[in-house]
C-alpha cells in the first residue's frame, strides 16, 4: 500500500486520485488560515516553485480540529492562500486528521510515520508540550496529527519517508526534498 491507492476532494469538491502525483516527490501538509505557523505558508509556496519544475508538488489539507483556526469554506480558503501568501500548489476539501471522521489518507500517513517528537527545541515546541500534555498526558505516545502544519514527505514511489512537525522549520523540510528529487 501506499499514497497511491487514495482517492481524495479538491477544494472544488471533484475527486482526485493520488495516482496522479506518480513519480513525483510530494509534500502533504495538514493546514489552518488563522494558525500561529499560517505563515509557513509563503515559505512553502518558495519551496514549491523552486523545486515544482523538478517534479515536486505539495498537497494542502486544511483541517479545522486544531482551535478551530480553519473556520472558513474551501472557497475562502482558497482565496486567502492566494491572496495573502500566492499559493499555486493544490489545495484540497477541509478534512479531519484525528478521530473518527479522519481521512483515510491522514489515517495511512500516521500509521506510517507516527508522532516522534517536535524535531525543534523551541518555544513554540514547549508551548505546544505543555497545552497537549495538560490535555492529554499520555499524547506522545500517540500517533495523532498533534497540530496544524504537519507535513508529510513522500518519495516518488508513493512511500512515506518521513514526518515534519509544525514546529521544524521549512527549511528543514527542504533538505529532505532536495535529497529525494
């Protein structure tokens, strides 16, 4: 099994297979507008037009489980990824990450690549340890999305090879996708 065998929404509603995206190298990232990490955005939008020619492309999932910081439709969605940060990747129908309204797609990617820590030691990482913690002690041994901005890397096999949490910078994640291409 692999990324290949999902078939997920767009962000107009139409089905897309994840076998579209053969032979390349793909980003999946699990979204939110009104998130302290929604600035990632442009610098996942500089890492998409750098490397999309090089057969690149990142998936975007909003998800409104994580404080509610996705209330907007698909369409406002959309429209402020264009025009606050100018995204062009592919933005996909709101999902749920955790629980039992996941996505099957989000279920496979963290049956694959489960929690393994934040990967940055930072405030935003201590932050995020002690709100999840308060809430639920036991929350690093699970393998739930634990915040906006996750993302995925996936090889041009369709494999998942490794998770980022929101925490790690983007340029973090750029190493891994120059090393895959």
């Amino acid at each position: 099994m692999n990324i290949y065998d999902f078939k997920v929404k767009n962000n107009k509603g139409e089905e897309v297979s994840l076998s579209d995206y053969k032979n390349k190298v793909v980003l999946i990232i699990n979204s939110a507008t009104e998130c302290g990490f929604t600035p990632q955005y442009e610098q996942l939008q500089k890492l998409y037009a750098d490397y999309q020619d090089k057969d690149f492309v990142i998936l975007d999932f909003p998800c409104n489980q994580f404080g509610h910081q996705a209330p907007g439709s698909d369409e406002e969605i959309a429209k402020f990824c264009s025009s606050r940060f100018g995204v062009t990747f592919p933005l996909f129908s709101k999902i749920e990450v955790n629980g039992d309204g996941a996505c099957e797609l989000f279920k496979y990617l963290k049956s694959e690549k489960g929690f393994a820590g934040w990967g940055a030691d930072n405030d935003m990482s201590k932050l995020l340890t002690k709100m999840l913690s308060e809430a639920d002690p036991d929350y690093a041994s699970k393998p739930d999305i634990k915040w906006n901005f996750t993302k995925f890397l996936i090889d041009k096999n369709g494999n998942v090879v490794r998770r980022f949490e929101p925490t790690e910078g983007v340029e973090v994640v750029e190493e891994a996708v120059k090393k895959l291409i």
